[in-house]
C-alpha cells in the first residue's frame, strides 16, 4: 500500500513539481524516509520515457525537413537555455521586458529542462558552492552523478525560491514553474500538428506527424539535454584554466560551440555576471552574438561587459 502511495505521490509531481505529496505520508509513516540525494526512479519516469521514444525513430523514419526542424528545435533552444535561463534568469546579465522575458521563458521551458526558476535557483546556488560538498552537481560526486544523476534525486526536484527572490514576482513564471510539463507538452503536440500539415500540404517533403514529433521533440530534447549538462559533468574537469577559481571550472572551446558559449566555463566562474562568457575576441561566444543583435532593436539591452581589469588579468596568466 506504501508503494502505490508513493507511485501515485510521485504522479501527482509529474503535472504539479511543487505538490508535496511526501510530507503527509511520511508523518504518518515513520518507516518511509525520504532520502535527499537519493534517485528517485518514479518521479523520473518522463526524463527515461523521452529517451526511449526516440528509438521510434526507426519506425518513422528520417526526412530532410525532418532533420532541419530537429537541428533547428536544439539550436533554438539552446540559445534560450544559455542566454536566458542561464545569462538572465541565473546571473541578470542583461535586461528585458516583461513580454520578452515571458516568451524566451516559454522557449527555454519547451527543452524539458523544468522550469526557469528551479534552473535558475540551483544554478545559483552552484555558483555559492562550486565543487564543494554542498554542490549538487560536482564532478566530485562522479562524472554521471554530475552530468545527470544529481537532479533525478529528492533534493534536486524543490525550487527553492530563497534565492530567487527577484523573479518569484511573477505569477506567470511561478506557473511555468510549477507546471514544467505544460509547455514541452504544447511544443510536442504543436511540432506533431506542424508534421500532419505537411503532410497534408506539402506531401513531396515525405514527413508526417509521428515523424516530426520523434525528430523534432524528442531527439532533439535528448541531444539539447545532454549538450546542456557537459557544462556540469566535463566543464569542471576537462579544458583549460585562465584564472585561478575556488572551483575547478575550466574552457573548452569545442563545448563552447556545441552549446553557444557556455564551454568557457573558467571564464564565466571568475565574472559570472557578464553577459559575454567568451571574453576575447578569439574566443566563439554564439549566445553573445546573438544577445548583442537582438539590442540593436531594443529587445534586450545593458549588456554587462567584462571589467577591463578581468581582462587584463586573462591576459596576464596566459602570458605565465
């Protein structure tokens, strides 16, 4: 009976991640505890189900617009995780209005990565605690606890909104937040519709539904994931370092392309609140690019530079 308590317990965080099905069951049951940094295999039952649907690949087959809708579903996305729920959510590297900031919230929501502000409050607290004891997602803790085991466990699911204070404010994030499933789900159900229309319309382009779904969601979610979580599991322990951190961050210039600038991790460590991570100009920062185009309409502006003293130091250590 205690084991489908907790199946339907964990259930209910599938829809509601902020539900606390565990407090009344546990007080009234001292021989159920939670441990923190335990997995917990029910209440990541989705994160497995993505992974495995994309072997339905082999039933749908590929396409050419299949493939540029999945390449262009990562790159989208992963401009929205790098720059918005890490540069702006997590460091308030730069500034935007409440529209923008809601859209690029939404965005950043469809990759499956829960929701800003539980992205944004663990990253902060990564940055408190980085490669200590208390770092979640060290890579002292093991390579795969690093680079996914760490958020499939109790401790990792609450979004602790102590240290996001300045975006819990906003109703309409809190619900993204809350209810993380909803947006990937109206993005896979909008690429499907996108799949059936072509389908319909376009017949030469050969793709469907089922076919769009596969490859634009759920394979380009996995590959969007796991790009994503290098920056934790190999940016601390592979690459070089310019500046002499608490932590053991490091740059990697090929991660750095693969996610749009994050892989100059040591960089970031030493000045996170600059909205460039590629403080040289030798250094590809994609995100960067991007962010600095979209100001020249206004639709993000007060780039945080990098402090001239920083550079210089930069400088200075790779000449020793």
């Amino acid at each position: 009976m205690n084991a489908l308590k907790q199946l339907g317990n964990n259930t209910i965080r599938w829809f509601d991640s902020e539900a606390e099905p565990f407090s009344e069951l546990t007080s009234q049951n001292t021989d159920i505890k939670v441990e923190p940094r335990k997995i917990n295999w029910q209440r990541v039952i989705p994160f497995l189900a993505v992974h495995l649907t994309c072997l339905c690949v082999f039933l749908v087959g590929w396409s050419p617009v299949a493939i540029i809708v999945c390449l262009a579903m990562f790159w989208l996305r992963m401009f929205a995780i790098t720059a918005f729920y890490h540069r702006y959510f997590s460091h308030r590297s730069f500034k935007t209005n409440r529209f923008w900031q809601f859209i690029f919230a939404v965005i950043g929501a469809s990759a499956a990565q829960r929701g800003p502000l539980w992205w944004a409050s663990h990253h902060r607290k990564h940055h408190i605690h980085s490669d200590e004891a208390n770092d979640l997602h060290s890579p002292k803790n093991g390579f795969w606890w690093s680079h996914m085991g760490w958020f499939t466990c109790e401790e990792a699911f609450k979004t602790d909104y102590s240290v996001i204070k300045d975006w819990a404010k906003f109703p309409e994030l809190r619900f993204i937040n809350r209810f993380d499933i909803l947006v990937p789900f109206l993005c896979a159900t909008s690429l499907f519709i996108l799949g059936e229309m072509l389908n319909t319309f376009k017949p030469s382009l050969n793709t469907n539904g089922w076919q769009m779904l596969i490859w634009g969601f759920f394979i380009s979610t996995v590959a969007l994931a796991h790009a994503t979580f290098t920056i934790n599991s190999l940016c601390h322990t592979w690459g070089k370092r310019r500046f002499e951190t608490k932590d053991d961050s490091r740059n990697n210039p090929y991660l750095a392309i693969l996610t749009l600038g994050e892989g100059w991790h040591n960089n970031h460590h030493r000045y996170a609140i600059s909205a460039r991570q590629g403080f040289y100009w030798w250094e590809i920062d994609i995100s960067y690019y991007i962010l600095k185009f979209l100001s020249w309409f206004g639709i993000v502006y007060d780039l945080r530079p990098v402090p001239k003293k920083i550079i210089l130091e930069g400088i200075d250590n790779d000449r020793n």
